[in-house]
C-alpha cells in the first residue's frame, strides 16, 4: 500500500468521524526499515517519522536530516534514563514515558540542555505484564508528576493487546486524557488506525502498511 493510500485512508475516517483530517498526524514507523525504504518515503515529502531504539535512530537520522529539511522524529519505543541525553538531540517527541524516575530524568536534563521533546505519556490499557506502560489506575499520578516538572506533556499513548478489540483501549485512553485535559492520543497502527481516528486520535503509527514488512531483529 502506498503512502497516499494511507494518506487516504485517515482524510476517510477523520471525515466519517467529522474531524479536520489535518487534526491527525501521520507517524511512519520506520523502525528495522531498510534506508532505501525510509528514503523514498522522505522523497514523496513526508517529514513524520518515529523509531523504537534510540541506536537506531541514531545511526540514520542525521545524514537524512542533512539532505531533508523539516524532519519530526518520534520515540515510540522504550526509553531508558541512560539514553535520555542521546534521545533529546535527535527525537522531537518521546512518545513512551511510563514512571516517575524517568520523567525526572528527562527534566533533568531538558533543564541542562535548555530544550525538551513533546511528552506523551505511555498507558499500558490491557495491563499486560510484558507491555511497558503506566497502569490506567496510576496515568493520574504521572500526568501530575510530569506537570509539577514542568515537562511540555502532549498526552497519552497506548498499544492496545493483540487479542483484544482494539476500539475499547482506544476509548479507555481517550476517557483518561479528557479527565487530564490532555489533547494529544498517540494510538492506532497499520491494521487499526480508523478505529483509533474515531476515537480521536491525534498521532497515528503506521509502519508496514507503507513500508512493507520489516526486516527481521
């Protein structure tokens, strides 16, 4: 599937769900993705990229922001506190932050560096043991925590369970960001970003259905 397909794709559903279709940000997930892939992509003018791994990123991304102007890099994955100050020069936005230690970690040292990435905080919305992710009962607790640190807080994120229906995490999440005030939901990926839309997302991550599938590691 092409990238304007997908473009597409999220015009139909923010319209079917009487939004703005520019009220939602496509996010190509370019994680494991071959450069010539990632490349051709940059070439048909998309600028929203995110990766799962800070060393990745860190091994593609400056020499296509030196040929590309306007890249928006996006953390989806993991952080952790040692790799905050690496993260910070080249993502714009953690999408991932999950506890406490490291939301003071990156206020630390946005202090230090005197800039910060957008923050979303990450909600593990099927409580599964293996899923990074604050638990719903706890997101109160660290949206606060992340405002009395006066970090730049976006919203929320989640990766609903496999086995489960994707649209009732959605909802979940967007019940906890209205109760926060928050505007931003990072939710939806290539087999249900529609359903994500209709709930409101925000921030929509796609990967294979532009890409095609990924390398293996």
């Amino acid at each position: 599937m092409s990238l304007e397909e997908i473009k597409a794709r999220i015009r139909a559903a923010a319209k079917s769900a009487g939004r703005d279709p520019d009220s939602v940000t496509l996010i190509a997930v370019s994680k494991l993705q071959p450069d010539a892939r990632v490349e051709a992509v940059l070439e048909d003018g998309h600028r929203s990229f995110g990766e799962n791994r800070v060393q990745e990123a860190a091994g593609k991304w400056p020499d296509f922001r030196e040929r590309f102007d306007g890249v928006d890099l996006h953390l989806i994955g993991p952080l952790q506190s040692n790799k905050v100050r690496q993260a910070m020069g080249l993502f714009q936005a953690f999408h991932s932050v999950d506890r406490p230690k490291l939301a003071r970690t990156i206020a630390r040292i946005a202090q230090e560096e005197g800039h910060c990435p957008d923050i979303f905080v990450q909600v593990n919305t099927g409580e599964e043991d293996q899923k990074a992710g604050v638990p719903p009962a706890k997101t109160d607790a660290l949206v606060e925590e992340c405002r009395a640190l006066d970090l730049p807080l976006r919203g929320l994120m989640c990766i609903p369970p496999v086995e489960e229906e994707p649209s009732l995490h959605f909802a979940l999440l967007a019940k906890i960001a209205e109760r926060n005030g928050l505007p931003g939901l990072s939710m939806g990926m290539s087999g249900d970003f529609e359903s994500a839309i209709a709930q409101g997302a925000t921030h929509v991550r796609v990967g294979s259905a532009i890409f095609g599938a990924r390398d293996a590691g």
